[in-house]
C-alpha cells in the first residue's frame, strides 16, 4: 500500500511574484489550480506519511524539494543528505545527515535507521564536470545509482531518479524530442541517464520496484549556484544583470534549448511521487515548460534592466554538448498520465528570478 496524498502547498515564496504579469489575484488562481491537479492526481490509501531520503541534497534542487516534501509530510519526515556540510540555514530547517552514495553499508543504514520509504536520488556530477572528470562521473553517475538501486529492491522503496536533456544526442529528435526515440548521448553524463533510466525500468518489470523518473530540462532557480551543467548560463545571467550588468556567454546566441523554472520542476517531482501507480502508462518522462535562447532570454531581461550587456565568448565543450541536445521536449503523456501543467513561461521566469535576487539592488533602482 502507498501513501497518496492530497495537494501540496507551492515550493517558493508566494510573495516573490509581485513583478509578474499576472495580478496577485491570477496568481492566487494559478495556485489554486495547481492544488486542484494534484488533489485530483492523489488519494488517500494510508494514514502514515512517506520518509523520504534525498541523496546529493546539498544541490540546485535538493533544498528546494526538501522544503516542500517537508511542508507536504511533515519537518521531520524528510531527510536531506550530501557529503559535504551543509549551511547553518539549511542544518537547522530539518534533518540532515551524512551520505555516500558509494559507500553501500552507509547507505544501508541510514535506510533501516530511519526507516526510509521513499528515496529521490539527486546525487550526480553533471555535463560540463563530467567530460572534465569521466571516471568520477561513472562511479558517482553509475556505481552510485547502482546502490541506490539494490538498496530500494532490498528494503521495497520508491525511488525517484532525475533524467535529463542529456539523455539525447545529435542522432536523436531535437524539436521536439519525443517521449521515445533514439538515444545516443556523446556525454558520460548523458550515457549515466539513459543507463539509469533503462535500469529502473528494467528493476520495475524484473523485480516490481517503484521507479519514477523525471527527463528535467534545463532548470533555472535563483536560491542555489550552478553546478557544471551547460545550461548554467540561464542562472550566471541574472546574477550578472544585478551584480554588474555586463554578462559573458559561453553559448552562442542562438542556442535555443528547453528550460524550466524551480517551482514548475519541484511541483512536477511531487506530482509524479504522488500519482497512484495505475495511472503511470511508462516509468520514465518528458516535461517540458519553456524554450529560448541566449539571445532571447537577454531581451526579456532588458524589459526591467535595459541596460544590461551581453558579450559572448563561445565554450567549445560547452557549445557542442548544447548542439547535440534536444531544442524541445514533447510532454503529451506525462500530460495525459498525471495532469502535468507547468505555470511559468518565459516572462514570469524572469520576473520571478529579478524578484528573488535583486531586493535592495539594482532591480530597485530600475523600478
């Protein structure tokens, strides 16, 4: 028996889109109709929340998840884990513990220690840092997931594991990418997700573990740093437009490729935990929100900053890793399956980053 839920609350400040274009009111409306997907995605079957564990917690995305799984299922009921020390904001907002995703006996016991029911999988070494470092990316990309892996059959878990854009190569359908097509990614990165994603649909029909699998675009989030990946750019701009207002490109100008805001990405995660297993037709999915260039991202921000300057010096890694990835996903099924609806296109993404990291700075002098 799985626990179901009903809708979780939005991850993110709600009062952090005061410069959108939606009044407060539509964002009240949007908010609502977001909570109405998910309630109508989720039941209640069980009285007991899940324990979650999230490994590579100290990432882009794994304070933001914990954040809201945590208002979902309570403070307590989600761990966050990393190996490295987290900050004192974070230490102190739950649980935290130490976690090596190599060390299978560590991971072991932290599972029947804390009695974890669910387990999303975030740790990684991405694109750009892994062409650099081929050998750790395998055994933190492969070996690692492959203790995950075991770990989840032995001890009947959920397992959310995070695929990527990356998944694609040059061979593959790139506007859009279908939900299934060739694959055949020139990255040890993108070999990782694609042996991930084949992995757990394997152990789902061999063994009936709980896979679930999320192919991310680009994600662009205000409250964490890059993290090697080629879509780092979409981050580095904003905080270039309020820091200094000159930016410096690594990708061409018109290098269009799929992107997502944090909020869409986390609300997406929680709705796939959350769908009762019936209504999942593949253990693997595209979501998509949004696609744009450098060039067309540097004009929307010049809307609030005009004066913001973007030069370009072309990252040749960088730049071929960007040429052979999808421009577009195709999301028809995950919005079929599971009511997958993203929230913010281009315009909000932007007003909502400026928002969140520009108080008392250059965006207040813009306005």
């Amino acid at each position: 028996m799985w626990a179901w839920r009903a809708a979780a609350a939005r991850a993110g400040g709600g009062g952090s889109r005061g410069l959108g274009r939606r009044s407060s009111s539509s964002s009240s409306s949007r908010a609502s109709s977001a909570d109405g997907r998910r309630h109508r995605a989720t039941c209640a079957e069980d009285a007991d929340p899940p324990r979650v564990l999230i490994t590579g917690g100290l990432g882009q995305l794994g304070v933001g998840l914990a954040k809201l799984l945590r208002r979902r299922f309570g403070k307590n009921n989600v761990i966050l884990s990393d190996i490295k020390k987290p900050p004192n904001h974070v230490y102190h907002s739950g649980p935290f513990i130490y976690s090596d995703i190599l060390d299978h006996k560590n991971l072991r016991e932290i599972v029947v220690n804390n009695n974890v029911s669910w387990l999303v999988h975030y740790s990684a070494v991405l694109s750009a840092v892994g062409e650099s470092n081929v050998s750790l990316a395998r055994d933190v990309n492969i070996t690692g997931f492959h203790n995950v892996l075991d770990m989840a059959v032995e001890h009947d878990l959920r397992v959310f594991v995070p695929s990527t854009i990356g998944a694609f190569g040059p061979s593959s359908p790139r506007d859009p990418a279908p939900q299934l097509c060739v694959q055949r990614p020139r990255t040890i990165y993108g070999v990782s997700k694609v042996h991930a994603e084949l992995m757990g649909e394997y152990y789902h029909h061999r063994y009936g573990l709980d896979f679930r699998c999320l192919r991310y675009p680009g994600i662009i989030s205000a409250d964490s740093q890059p993290g090697g990946g080629t879509t780092d750019y979409a981050v580095q701009i904003f905080h270039a437009a309020v820091k200094s207002g000159h930016f410096e490109c690594n990708l061409r100008n018109d290098t269009r490729l799929p992107m997502m805001y944090i909020d869409d990405c986390l609300r997406a995660t929680l709705e796939v935990l959350e769908a009762p297993a019936s209504a999942l037709t593949t253990r693997t999915y595209n979501i998509n929100a949004m696609s744009f260039t450098p060039s067309h991202l540097t004009q929307e921000i010049r809307k609030v900053l005009p004066d913001l300057r973007v030069t370009y010096r072309v990252d040749p890694l960088r730049q071929a890793i960007a040429d052979s990835w999808p421009m577009a996903f195709e999301d028809s099924t995950a919005r079929r399956d599971w009511g997958w609806k993203h929230d913010y296109d281009l315009a909000e993404l932007v007003q909502a980053m400026l928002t969140h990291i520009t108080p008392g700075n250059r965006l207040a002098h813009a306005n």
